[in-house]
C-alpha cells in the first residue's frame, strides 16, 4: 500500500523537478533575486537530487517523458483554471485556430457512423486540387484503414493536418462507385477566417459574426466593414456568440475603430505584471456608428474585452445572456522540448475597473467547471431574474451601473430560446 502511495506522488514530483529547474534558467531569474531565488535554488537541488534517485533506484524502469507530460497538468491545476500545459505534439493545433492558417489538405469534415464525411472541399485548395469532392468518405489514411472506434476529430486532424509541401495518401469511397479511389495530396496553408458571416440585416443595417480574436481578425473586420460601406450601412450589430476569445492586441485593435481618443479600453495587472493601461487613439473609421453587440455564455476572454469596453465607455448596447467570465490573462512559455504552459500571469479590467473573471478557487474545482451547467439549472439562460451579481457594482462614463466578478451582463436580456 506505501508502495502504491509512493507511486502516485512520483509523477507530481519528478515534474515539479523538471518544471522548477527550466523556470530557474529561463524565468525566474529574471525576476527574482536575494533570499527569493535561495529558496527557490534550494528547493530545485533537492528535487533534482530526487529526480536521479528515482532515474538510478527505482524498481521499474521509467518513462521520465511520459511522467511530465502526465503531471505538469496536475501541478498547473493547483494554480488556476486557465494556466495549461500543452505538449509538443499538440503546440502547432493549439495556435492554429489563431494564427489565419493551418497547414492540412484543406477540407470540411463531420464523423457519422465512425467515418470521415468531406462536407466542403476548399476552393483550389490541396484536396481540390487533388481531384477529392463532397461527399467522399475517406477510409484509409496513408495505407492505413481509418474507419471504426479510432475515428475522432482529434485523430482525424492529427492524421491530415503536417508540414507545408509534405504528402499524405487519402482512400476514398465515393456514391456510386465500389473501388476506393487513392489521392495523393501535397498539403498546403489553409486559410482560417475568424468573420463567419457578413451581411445587410436590413436596408440600413449591417451585421458581423466573430468566431474568435486572432492573428488576422482585425484586417478581416475592416474587409467587412468595407463591404458593408459599399451597401450603405447606417447601423451595426457584431455578433460575439460562442466567441471563445483570442489576443487580447485583436480586441484592442477593432474597440479602437469605435472609440474617440483617449478612452480606456481595457488594462491589465497583476503580481508581477505593473498596471498596463490600452487606450483608443482617435483613428477609428466608425467612431460614431450606433452598435449593437450580442454576447451570450459562450463568450469569452476577448470577446469580453470587446464588449466590456463597448459597455463601460457607453459606446454599444450589449444584448443577450451574462458571458463566460474569463478575465485572466494567460503568457506562453515554452520548453526546450517544444511543449510549452499558458501561465496566468494578470487579470484583465474593464474601463470602469471591473474584473470580468468569475470566482474560482485554486485547484480542482468542480463547481467553476459546472458553472455553466449551473446557471442553466437556475434559470439564468431564461430570465435575467435568475442573474446572481456577485461582485462589486461600478460605473460607466455616463453612470450606469456595472457589475465585476462574473462575465458581462447585458444591458438587454434575451433568453436562450430567442437569440
């Protein structure tokens, strides 16, 4: 039974060991010194002393790579919800959805019954080009069946996404005909838009819908405006439903083409991170444009900066149901081996001084998980009765009241089965 104890903390400690002695050399130096670095000095020599006992005693012989990559999550999770490890092998799709490109065989897939269904075939993309169309299942991915139990989004992206110019054989089994088909497809950059969808509601109004806030956002937003100009548009609605966020310069750069100069947009602060303040500078096209933005539980981080700045300087009406609640501001660190952490190192505020992060408590916690799930089961999602404010109340510009810890409360309410 102690054997099975000892086992079970290994892992944490080995990774601890690993995690304490790269911050020391890349990190911490930079930002401690005196007794503080002692300590921490201390503390890594006597892990690392652990790390080769366990490498040149143990028992069983060990997987040290797997071991860390199992346990740093462990030791992240005891910090916040939001600082993750991310391996290796993981890192490119991680920044995929944020960079405006991947490197794959550009296609549209949905799994039904355990196959690979192509929806849509990128336009003079690589799968296009190598003759694949809508409506093709793919059954075998470099002369190996992908069919059954294995087949996951995940697998699948893993198996068809890789390096610009690299090849990958795809089988397919197309209506009407009974021999699979072999093509051989020389992956490429995909395009990945952040604007889904552009268009005139009405004869004067025009509506943008953001997926997320990344590398090419804000150049696709002033496309759209652009288009929308073209068709005379007099009023705009940007729709930031199930928007999960993305670069915090993203949001700041489109608040800025509705903003006068000098007005606050967002700041951030924290331990070791001083106060940052991120202003308008008066260049905006739109200044003056009435807005609307529709927000809902699914938006998040960015999305929430946008329309936190929209709402405290009374720029744009915020209509539907209270956002996520993610106010923390998350710095890559990446590791000699490629993998890398996503660290909290600051909160976000809004202009008014409103922290947006809901509450949460360090390690597991179960309910900050469930909140969702909570908020539905309250009745939040149907009634804006059910809206519990937590948090501190503030002001925006003209004197509305606010509320802090907990997302962004709409100004209009709208239930789940309307909006």
């Amino acid at each position: 039974m102690e054997q099975k104890k000892n086992n079970r903390w290994m892992p944490l400690i080995m990774a601890l060991c690993v995690i304490v002695g790269i911050f020391i050399g890349t990190f911490y130096a930079n930002h401690f010194s005196g007794n503080r670095l002692n300590i921490i000095n201390s503390g890594s020599n006597r892990l690392n002393n652990l790390l080769h006992i366990i490498d040149d005693q143990y028992v069983d012989k060990v997987n040290i790579d797997s071991l860390v990559d199992n346990a740093i999550p462990q030791i992240l999770s005891e910090l916040d919800p939001h600082s993750v490890y991310i391996n290796a092998k993981d890192v490119q799709a991680a920044n995929d959805d944020l960079k405006g490109s991947f490197s794959g065989v550009g296609i549209e897939f949905t799994i039904r019954q355990d196959t690979i269904h192509v929806q849509n075939v990128i336009k003079n993309g690589p799968a296009d080009r190598a003759g694949i169309l809508a409506g093709d299942k793919i059954v075998s991915v470099d002369g190996k069946p992908f069919v059954g139990k294995t087949v996951t989004n995940e697998e699948a992206m893993r198996r068809l996404k890789g390096p610009k110019d690299t090849k990958v054989k795809i089988g397919v089994k197309r209506y009407g005909q009974k021999a699979i088909k072999y093509f051989t497809v020389t992956r490429g950059e995909i395009p990945t838009k952040s604007i889904s969808a552009t268009y005139m509601l009405d004869d004067k109004t025009g509506y943008i819908r953001i997926k997320n806030f990344g590398e090419t956002t804000y150049p696709e937003l002033l496309i759209a405006l652009a288009k929308l100009s073209q068709e005379r548009f007099s009023n705009l609605v940007i729709d930031l439903r199930d928007n999960t966020g993305g670069y915090l310069n993203s949001a700041v750069q489109i608040a800025n083409e509705f903003l006068s100069k000098h007005k606050l947009i967002v700041y951030t602060q924290g331990r070791k991170s001083p106060r940052q303040d991120y202003l308008s500078d008066g260049r905006g096209s739109y200044q003056n444009i009435p807005l609307v933005v529709l927000i809902n539980e699914g938006s998040a981080s960015a999305a929430e900066i946008f329309a936190g700045a929209m709402q405290d300087n009374d720029r744009a009406t915020i209509i539907g149901r209270r956002s996520f609640g993610k106010g923390l501001v998350q710095q890559q660190i990446g590791f000699p081996d490629g993998s890398m952490i996503r660290l909290t190192v600051a909160r976000y505020y809004t202009p008014s001084g409103r922290c947006i992060q809901k509450p949460y408590t360090k390690g597991e916690d179960p309910q900050y998980q469930q909140d969702l799930m909570s908020r539905y089961q309250h009745g939040e999602f149907f009634s804006s009765d059910s809206i519990k404010h937590t948090g501190p109340a503030y002001h925006t510009g003209i004197g509305r009241i606010v509320y802090g810890g907990g997302g962004i409360t709409p100004d209009i309410f709208v239930p789940e089965d309307t909006l």
